[in-house]
DNA sequence: CATGAATGAGGATTCATTCAT
DNA sequence: AATGAATGAATCCTCATTCAT
C-alpha cells in the first residue's frame, strides 16, 4: 500500500511536475481513496520526502555499487568509473531528476539529499587523506567537498541541460578537472 | 509604487520561502491593496519573475564589474578575483539565492538565469579560445562550460552549505581546480 | 445533497435575483461548505443550469400533460385546457420565472428553453398540418410559430406584470385570438 | 460627455454583452477616466438604464411616426404597417435589442419600457374603444393588451431567432392574428 | 471639472485534511 | 483498515467606487 502511494506519487511528480502535486492527484494515480494516504503518511510533504529518500537512495546505491568493484584501483578510471555510474543512474530518470533538484519546496525533503552528500564526502575525504600519491591537496575534507561537489553538479547539469558535449567528452574533462586539481 | 512591491516581494520570498508567497501577503508586506498590485503586474508570477530579474541582473553585474577591472591580467589572479566577486555578490542576500535555487517554479524564472549562465558561457569560450597558453584543453566550448558551472556551483553551495572552509580556502581551492584543469 | 444545493440555488435566484447569486450565498443557503458545491458541479453556472433545466421540464410536464389529457379533442376547448395548464405552471413560481425569463446570462441557460420551443413548435404544426378543418393558414410552421410564441408570451407577461384582466378574461381572449388567426 | 459615455456604453454592450459590461471598460471605450463616469451617473446601473431609455426611446419614436402617417387608415393597412415599422426599429440594432430582451438585470432597467408599453396599451385601447366596425371584442382595454403583446413579441423574436418565415410572411400572418382576433 | 491611482470587499475555485461509516 | 464525502481556510484576481491632485 504504502508502495502503491509512493509509485503514485513519483508518477506524478514525473508527469507533471511539483505544482500540480495534489494529495487527491496521488490518490487517484495510485488508486485509493484521499483518506488512505493519511493512514500512512502523516501529511503531502511526507509522501514528497519519501519518494525523493528513494530516489536518493537508489542513486547513491547505483554509485556505490560501481564504486565498490573499482575500490582497489586509484587514479583516473576509478573517476571516470564512478562519474560513468553516475551519469547512468542520474540518466534513469530525468524527469523526476528536475523535479528534486528545481522545483521541490526546501525542509525536510532535502534532508536524505544532504545526508548522503555528507556520507559521500567524508568517504572521500578519508580516501583522499591516505593517499597522498594521488592527493597533493593540503587538506582532504576540502578537496573531497570540492570534488563530490564539482562532479555531481556536473553530472546533474549534463542530464538536465543536455549541453555541446557527449557524454565520454563529459567524462574526459571530468578526469581533467579532478587528476588537475587533486595533483597541483 | 512598483518598487514597494518589488521589495515586499523579496521580503516575503526571503522570510518564508515560496510556497507562502501569496498576493495577500505581498500586498500585506507592501502596505498596499490586493487590487494596487494588478495595476503594475498582470499576475502572481510576474512579479516573481520581477524579483529575481532583479536578482539576477544585480548579481551579474556585480561580477562583470569585478571582472572588468582584471580582464587584462591573466591566470590565477583574475579566477580569484572573479570567484571572490561572484561569492561576495551571492552573499549579500543567501536567503533569496536558497529560495532562487532550490524553490522556484520553473518557468520564466529560470529562462533569465539561464540566458545569463549562455552568456557568461559564450564569453568564458572565447576568452579561453584565444589564450593557448593558459588553456590547454582541446575545445574551449567544453571547458567553458565546465568552468563556469563548477565555479558557480561551488559558490553557490558554500554561501548556501556553510561548510567547514574558510572564504580564503574556498578560493585556494577553487584556483587550482581551475587552474589545474585548464593545464592539463 | 444536490438536492439540497439545486434548492439553495433556487431559492438565491428566487429571493435576490442573479447578480446576487454567488457560489458562497449559494452554499450558506444549503448549508454546505462552499467546497461542496465543487464535488457535484463542475462550477457556478452548471449550477443555474440545472436549476434552470428543472423548472423548464417542470413547466413543460405539466402542459404536456395537461394536453395529453386534450389530445383528441378538437378546436376551442384544446387551446384553452393548455393555456390553463400553461398558466398554472407559471404561476407556480412567478419569482423564478421571472428571473429565468429576464435576468439570467445567455448561454446553455437558454439552450434548454429553446429547445423545448422547438419541439412544441413542431408538435404544433404536425397537428395543424393534420387538421385542415381548424387551420385555415396556409403555411402550418409559420402557423405553428406564430401560435406557439403568441401564447407563451402572453401567459408569461400575464403572470409578470399582473395586468388588468383576470385569468378567465386571459384565457377567452386567448382563445378567441388563436381561433380568429387560424380560421382567417 | 454624458453622450460620449452613452455612447460607448451602447457600444460595450453590443459588442460583448452585459456580463463583461464593466465600469473600466466603458470609461476606456468613451475615452475618459474612470473617475469621469462618476461625475455624470451615480452608479453603473444608471448607465445601462439611460443606454436602455435611449434605445426604447429612438424605437417608439420610429414607431409612433409611422404610425401618425397611417392613423386615418382603418383595418389591416395600418397593422401591417406598424408592425413593419416596428420591424424596422427593431432590426436597426439587433445584439442591442438581445442585450436589452435577455441579458440585462431587472430594476430601474426596464423602467422605461414598462412605461412605453403601457402608453402604447393605452393608445390602442381608446383607438378600440372608439372604432367597433373593426374591433369586436367586448374588452378593449384587454384587446389592447392582448394585440400590442402579441405584435412586440412576435416582432423581437422574429429579429432575434431568425425563425423560418420570411418579413413578408411574418407580416401576413401578424395581420391574420390581429385581425381575426378583433373581429372574433 | 477631470483625472486615474488606489482601494478592498467580494468573487469563483482548490485542496490538504478529517471523520463517520 | 479503508473509504470518500465534507470541510473551510486560503488562493488568485476583479471591479465598482472614491478622492487627492
């Protein structure tokens, strides 16, 4: 049940967008009455926030997944693998990608999105801190939160922009942007 | 008269966000009748769509004065220094940048602030197109893009983010990204 | 419960006439939340509509059945049985009638009542093209206009303005005019 | 300036009937402030009502002098020819005579035609009342009632329903009615 | 007189939420 | 649990009218 609202829910947002967002459009896309969305979700925002948690969710996993196979090679693939997966789960859906990323209104919905960059950033920053080879930066905490940072704007802005470069071009700048940085 | 709602407009933008901008309020917030705003806007969102032309065209300018002033003066120097224009301009008001951001319908909101990052774009690629020796990256186009964006984010997200970086450390650091990347 | 909004409807377009008729004084009268109305009519002017569409099937049952009753039988009596029948159903609500006839907006207000014209007008002239004996015009549709309108109107002034003739004195110039036209 | 103002009431009403009949769009269409209005008429209404007096005021005046040309004419000549006459009047304005006929709120409004009416009513009637060869009713104020209601109705739904009879048939058949009514 | 900016009550409509069944 | 009718505050916007200039 609580499936079939969060389905709906994410239908919706896709299809149209957050301003047309309604508790009753929900309960029509998934099939159930008004009433029942508030048997488990305690108000509209909550049912936002979970489909984003998801959608946050499988994203970040997709990435870790990628970046989990390729956790023992350093340098220039590790980037350009983990930008690839990426772009790939960014690219699973675009619609619902605008949608978090412009239109939805602040507060709790953020939260997972916040948290996870958090997570990611410090993994880096431990990552980057025991590896000077590769990490010429003094300090690791500030080029992880450049890195994560630079790479995942990018990526999102690729998907959603749909800019003069293809995609290994994408990929080409981003090892320059990063192995640049990380060895000056 | 267009100014008061102007300015109340923001007002309201900034101290609740959008999704409490309502006519009533900006009226309330300018001390003026409902009916007073219709006689300077045609609707709701054009005076939004106001606001953050404001916004927008202020902020531009803040950074093409900046920019003005060191255009002669290649390399690391003129990234600072634009960088710094750009975060000082971005930190006069971060409550209407989180709300411009993160909160805004799309729409002709976002066509002027698209139309300025095009700008900035265009003119960052034939700046780095005529000057091979500070730029040796293969297309120009491309790493304007990245360039800009990548700056522009990370202004964005450390005025929004406050995170654990020193203005100074935010601008090292943002120099050899850039600097990084364009030479390698 | 559009019984209950229908009857409120009424009663406004009854009591204070259409440019008073809101969605709200509409609600208040039935005692229903303005957000009501909304669930069983599509907006403020389906409401009159069927407000409208009721009396006019009231109205035209009640003649029809009235002249059912006449059907066989020929000349005077038939004209003055249906006139009778026709007054009585004005009469019933004088208020109403009034605003339907003087006061409403045109549009699908108006569709149903001339509607309901057209058949009458052409049950009128399949009867007279049938019954030469009694209709001497030659053309049994203008006939059949002229007639129908002719009676309408009359006993609709009569029952607005109240003029100086009593009912029986309506209903004998009534016949006298309808038998004097169609003999000529 | 009371003209100009009538004027482009007139106007605003023919061309897109009373519900977008506003205060501002009259001033607009005569050219003059809003504000202007106010100095010359009390209130909107005020405003149809002298639109609506002028209208009923040009048409009996066409009327009556067709009329004054025939009125030593006895019988069918003379119905004949005001009822054209009145034809004619009417199809001078025909979206002014819909707008009066159908659309406009009650009150002071129709002030002025219930008034004519009634000296019409009562010109018939001493015109009955003094010629028995032609007029064998026992009533004539009621034969008055009768024939001047059935000749105005007939002649405005002719004009606004365009029905199928041509002016010549319609004319015909408005002297069958009259004159097989007087003489009944 | 004329203006027209300003007013603000009121209009139609939506939608998150509740609650009796 | 599930329903869905009912709610009513709140929304955007209009327009007859006023009044300072």
């Amino acid at each position: 049940m609580v499936e079939r609202i969060v389905e709906a829910g994410r239908q919706v947002l896709v299809e149209d967008g957050y301003d047309t967002f309604s508790t009753n459009r929900v309960a029509a896309a998934a099939d159930v009455s008004p009433g029942s969305l508030y048997q488990y979700f305690p108000d509209k925002a909550s049912i936002v926030a979970v489909v984003v948690d998801r959608y946050v969710d499988e994203t970040s996993e997709l990435v870790a997944a990628a970046l989990s196979d390729r956790i023992t090679e350093l340098g220039p693939a590790m980037v350009r693998d983990t930008a690839d997966a990426l772009l790939a789960a960014l690219e699973r859906d675009p619609a619902l990608l605008r949608v978090v990323y412009e239109e939805l209104p602040l507060g709790r919905t953020h939260a997972r999105l916040t948290q996870v960059e958090r997570q990611v950033r410090h993994l880096a920053a431990a990552y980057l801190g025991a590896r000077p080879e590769i990490n010429h930066r003094p300090d690791a905490a500030a080029a992880a939160w450049i890195m994560v940072l630079a790479i995942e704007n990018l990526a999102v802005r690729w998907v959603l922009d749909r800019p003069d470069l293809t995609r290994d071009q994408l990929l080409d700048e981003m090892v320059a942007l990063i192995a640049g940085y990380l060895l000056s």
